[in-house]
C-alpha cells in the first residue's frame, strides 16, 4: 500500500463497515475514483484548495460536487454563520433571517415572487413536481436532465428498484435539445402534463429558441414549466440560467451554491401557484428554517453580488477552457477528449468506441490529474477562490497529463496504466 493513502485506506474500511458503499453520496463514494491513487476521506479545505486526511494537498475542482462557489472556509459566511449559532440554529417559530433570504431571492430571480426553504436540491424538485400536480390537476411529468433521488424521479431511471411501477408510469424522459421529441410527448398525453421540468443549460448549449419553445409548449399545452436550477442558480448570472437566457419558468429550484456548502435549498416561483404551499400542498420540513444555514446564504448573496462577483467564475472559466482545448488540439487528443460546457461549469468530455473505452480514458486522466494534486472528477466546478494563477498551474500540469494520455493511445494501453479499478458511472446510457 502506498504509505501517504494508509489513513484514507484504513477510514474507508472502517466506513465500508457501517455505511453502505462508504459515502453518503455516489459522487463522492470509492465508485467515482480510481482506487490505489486517489484518496477517500478528507480532513480539511481552505480556498480552492482541500487536504486528506493523509495530509496531502489538492486543487479542488470538485468543490462540495459544486456547493462551494466563494472558496472553502470563506471568512465572511462562517463569521455570519458564527453570529447566528451565537443566537440561536433551530427555533420553535420563524426567525426575520427566513424573510431576509426570501426577500434577496424575489430580488435576484426573475421567476420568485415566493419562496419556500428545505435542505437538498431533491427536496425542492419533489415539491415542485407536487405543487404543479396540484396547481394542474394532472399527474404525469415530463423530465430532462438529473433530478435527485426520490421515487418521481429516480422512477424513471435505470436505478428504479423499490420504486413502486405506478410511479414510474408518471415520469417519461425526453432528450435535451430534440423539440421533435417534446412535441411527440405531448401529442401521446394530450391534458396529462403536469410540468415539463429540465435543466435549462448542462454541459451542451441550448439551441438558438429551444429554451423560448419549450415555454412556449408548457403555455400552449396548459403545463407548468419548472427549471432545476439547483446547479446553475448563482453560477451562471446571479438570477440564474433563467436570467442568463433570458426565459423566465413558473418555479425553480436552487440548492448547491446558495450557502457556499452549508445545507439550504429554495423553491421559487409564481406566488399564485406558491400560495398552494400555505395549507393546500404539504411541503413542510423541521429544518426549512434552520437559521444558520440561512444567515450564511445571507452572507453569500451579498458578497456575490460586490466585486466582480459571477464574473471572476467567466473569467477564469473562459481562459481553462480555451487552453485545455488548445493543449488537446497540441497532443492530437481531440478525437478522444474534449473540455464542454459553460465557463463557470466545465467538463471534459471523453469519447470512445464504446463506454468501457470512455470510463478508461477518464480513469486515467483523474489518476494522473489525483497524482500531481488536482481533485477532479473530470470536471472544473469553479469558485471565486479560484485564481489565474491556479489556473495558470492547472494548465501546466494538463500538459504533462495529455503526454501520458497520447502516448498511452499510441501505445494502445490505456488501461495498463491504470494503478486500480477503472472509475464506474453512477447512471448506464440505455
């Protein structure tokens, strides 16, 4: 065993134990990374920048799967986070911090006139499917992109055991980007939609008017449209994609980076479907208003919105994309790995003759980029503690990653390099 992973090894085993599959979530579990080189468990983060509990040092890309988007440990957040515990986290009625963030919410995103908390972005999904059941009097979703795990959802999805079939019966997949398919889905259940719900922007870019016909089919066909924003809220403008693009739903979620890592989730949308929240719908939750969470998505808000802000992410984002794809054009790498996606939420996309060839692909290239201190999952989930000089070093370390991927092509052993068990997707492409 290599020595500077004996405590990452010994806490797995130990987890392994008493949790199922080790983690509390697929992306972060042993699945998603190449064993014998990347490290399981770690100890702290500052910055851009995490520890394990080996004590080694990474530049984190992966950044909380995304809720991070000021930097770990951002001094401005814990010390209003320290201020609330000082007064109180729980309370037996609402606390003015619950109106507060509501109120900067209405103020930033153009679909909220009402605002509902929870903790995770598949609590506020499910409440938005609930609530457009309700508001419609249909029951049937029609659903693009990830969506968490409850049974609407998770139904529809290959990883659907004990989920009842007549739920899965209400939840139909469509492909982003095809209106030909959204338009057929209609036509087939005429007065049956519920919502249309998607993420408006993932790695590929919506083609010019998809997002505006998409509205336009919810309008048409008496069907709310709903974005799961829990990834792209605050990442790609303040307001969100909706903003960005410039397409207003009738309720959104968000999650992730409202409160730089601490555990808050908001659904928002139009007060005349929202006011089914107030006796009519039931979405009630113990820590909806845990007050520090909510004092620390205060404090995260408004350093968004001073200083360059969402802007610094473009920036950084533009220059690491621009250079990785010109460094993949420099080994002749192209054919086989592509850097996609929006500046503030990068990904490399890896091609091969089948999927086993991609997952080898991606399996080395996370090894290489784990052995010279990148954390990453193959993908660049920036924050405003990431600088141009990080940057300007990931680059540096990228030209030495895609000479071992070229030369492994050449040589045709990819998958000899590997020091461990290629990573495994949590979702098969049917």
């Amino acid at each position: 065993m290599d020595r500077r992973r004996e405590r990452s090894a010994a806490w797995l085993a130990r987890s392994e134990r008493v949790i199922p599959g080790g983690a509390q979530t697929f992306s972060k579990s042993p699945r998603s990374f190449v064993q014998g080189i990347a490290p399981n468990f770690l100890a702290r983060a500052r910055g851009a920048f995490a520890w394990d509990v080996d004590g080694s040092r990474y530049l984190d890309y992966i950044m909380g799967l995304g809720a991070v988007i000021l930097g770990h440990g951002d001094a401005d957040v814990l010390e209003a986070a320290r201020a609330q515990m000082e007064e109180g986290v729980s309370f037996s009625l609402p606390h003015p911090v619950e109106v507060e963030v509501a109120e900067q919410l209405v103020r930033l995103i153009p679909c909220a006139e009402m605002v509902r908390f929870a903790k995770n972005g598949s609590d506020v999904t499910s409440a938005a499917v609930r609530l457009a059941r309700a508001y419609t009097g249909r029951e049937k979703i029609l659903c693009c992109g990830y969506h968490g795990w409850h049974d609407w959802y998770i139904g529809a999805t290959e990883r659907n055991r004990g989920v009842p079939e007549a739920v899965r019966r209400l939840t139909i997949r469509f492909p982003y980007n095809d209106l030909d398919a959204l338009h057929r889905l209609f036509g087939e259940h005429r007065g049956e939609v519920a919502a249309v719900i998607l993420e408006p922007v993932t790695f590929d870019p919506p083609s010019p008017g998809y997002l505006e016909e998409v509205r336009a089919l919810c309008r048409r066909h008496g069907a709310l449209l709903v974005f799961d924003e829990v990834v792209t809220g605050f990442r790609l403008a303040l307001g969100g994609a909706q903003a960005y693009f410039g397409v207003t739903p009738d309720l959104a979620c968000l999650g992730k980076a409202l409160a730089n890592g601490f555990p808050l989730a908001a659904l928002v949308g139009r007060a005349d479907i929202m006011h089914l929240l107030a006796e009519e719908v039931f979405f009630s939750t113990t820590h909806g208003g845990e007050a520090v969470s909510l004092a620390a998505a205060r404090a995260t808000l408004e350093k968004l919105e001073r200083g360059e802000g969402v802007a610094s992410l473009w920036r950084v984002g533009a220059r690491l994309k621009e250079r990785t794809n010109a460094l993949l054009a420099e080994h002749q790498l192209t054919e086989y790995i592509e850097c996609v996606g929006m500046p503030p939420f990068t990904a490399l996309r890896f091609r091969g003759r089948d999927e086993g060839e991609q997952l080898t692909l991606r399996s080395l290239f996370q090894q290489e980029a784990l052995a010279r201190g990148i954390l990453t999952l193959g993908i660049h989930m920036l924050s405003l503690a990431h600088t141009e000089a990080d940057i300007e070093w990931t680059l540096e370390q990228y030209a030495e990653i895609f000479a071992v991927i070229a030369e492994a092509v050449r040589q045709g052993d990819i998958a000899a390099r590997l020091k461990g068990p290629p990573v495994r997707p949590i979702f098969r492409q049917a």
